[in-house]
C-alpha cells in the first residue's frame, strides 16, 4: 500500500502538522494508516499518548536507520497507508524512507530558508531517484499560508518552484488554530470541539482538500507507473 513520506530539513516547515492531517482526514473516512514517527521530537506520539484516536490508526515511534526499511516494508503489507514523519536532517534514514516512497511531500513556507530546506529534499530525492532507478513522486506543500492574503514571498516561493519544474500542491495548508489545538486535545480533527476551537469546520476542509489531493497524486502515480 502507499508509503507517503513528509521531508524537510528546516525546522517549522509545518512537516508534522501536515503528517498528521494527512492522517486524521484518511482514518475519518475509515482508512487503516500505520503512522511511522521519526522525528526526534515525536510530537504525533505526544499526540497518540492523550487517547480518542481511532483504532484504525497504528504508531510506530521506536524507529532507526537500521530498522526503518524493515518497519515501512512490514507496515505497507498490511495498513491501507504508510504515512512517515521524518526527521528534519539529511541524513541515511531520510534517505531510505524517500527510497520507499510512492510520494514524498515537501511542506515549506513562503520564505528563502524553507525553500532552500525543500532545495536539499529534492537534491537528495534526485538521488535516490538515481539510485533506485525509478522516478520517485514528490510535490512541494505550502504551509501556515493566510486565508485572506497570498503574500509576495509566497508568490516568489511558488513562481521559482514552478520555474525549476518542481510539482506545487494547489492546495495549500492554511494557517488554523485548529491546527494547533489537535496537539492539545488529542483524536481527529473533525472530533474537536467546535463550541471550543474556532473555524473547526474550515480547518477539516481545508485537511480534507489536501487529503483528496494526496489520493489524486497517488493515483495518477500509479497510473504512469502502469503505462511505463
């Protein structure tokens, strides 16, 4: 089953947050995820150890670089998703995830120090690409952009991506407080209380937006691998 990875090596990026709604929209509509959290600072088992997550989600927090093929190989035969928080270094266990990958996502800011973070993932993808002798999926994500306002650094960010001929998600994830507060009370996102955290509902479309444009790329991925 796909294995869908989250790399950047800037901190802040939103990589974890993204990783996370990824997996709360896709158990939402009941899909089984095996969520592999290998960032250091394991904040999506901070997340599982506060209960109301569903029983369709398994973590796997005791990762290395010398387990990690194993555990993704392991998983991706029995779970609908893969879904691996990576941690933010460029180092041989990043490498191996994005060698597994059937996508890789790149959240980013709109700014020159996440992009030149997104920069590094993609030198290291072109080289696992080399290397496993097959084009690995991969797509820029935006993060923590304004609902009402794209700003210029934003619009720089996105028009050099697209220059270099680097795929953009066309859905950007916006910055909610929603976001936030599923770190505080643990569960789904649509579980959240929406007498207690503002725009709930925005925030699930917009993760929910993203989630379905995670399924199209994985979709179109397979059919090109199919006709190739």
């Amino acid at each position: 089953m796909p294995v869908i990875t989250f790399a950047n090596p800037k901190g802040g990026a939103g990589k974890t947050t993204a990783a996370l709604l990824l997996a709360s929209s896709l158990a939402t509509r009941g899909a089984r995820i095996a969520i592999i959290d290998a960032d250091p600072e394991r904040w999506i088992t901070q997340w599982s150890k506060l209960g109301a997550g569903p029983g369709t989600i398994e973590l796997f927090s005791d990762v290395t670089e010398d387990s990690i093929v194993d555990l993704i190989d392991e998983t991706s035969r029995r779970v609908q998703f893969v879904i691996v928080d990576l941690e933010g270094t460029a180092s041989l266990m990043v490498a191996n995830a994005l060698g597994m990958s059937d996508l890789v996502v790149i959240p980013t800011q709109g700014g020159s120090m996440d992009a030149k973070g997104a920069a590094k993932t993609i030198r290291l993808l072109r080289n696992q690409e080399r290397m496993a002798r097959r084009p690995i999926p991969h797509a820029v994500l935006m993060t923590r952009t304004s609902a009402a306002v794209t700003s210029r650094a934003l619009r720089n960010v996105v028009e050099q991506l697209e220059a270099a001929d680097i795929p953009v998600f066309g859905t950007p994830i916006v910055e909610r407080a929603a976001y936030r507060d599923i770190f505080d009370y643990g569960g789904l996102l649509a579980d959240l209380p929406a007498d207690r955290v503002s725009n709930l509902g925005r925030a699930v479309e917009n993760a929910n937006t993203f989630a379905g444009e995670v399924l199209t790329r994985l979709k179109q991925a397979k059919t090109a691998e199919e006709v190739a």
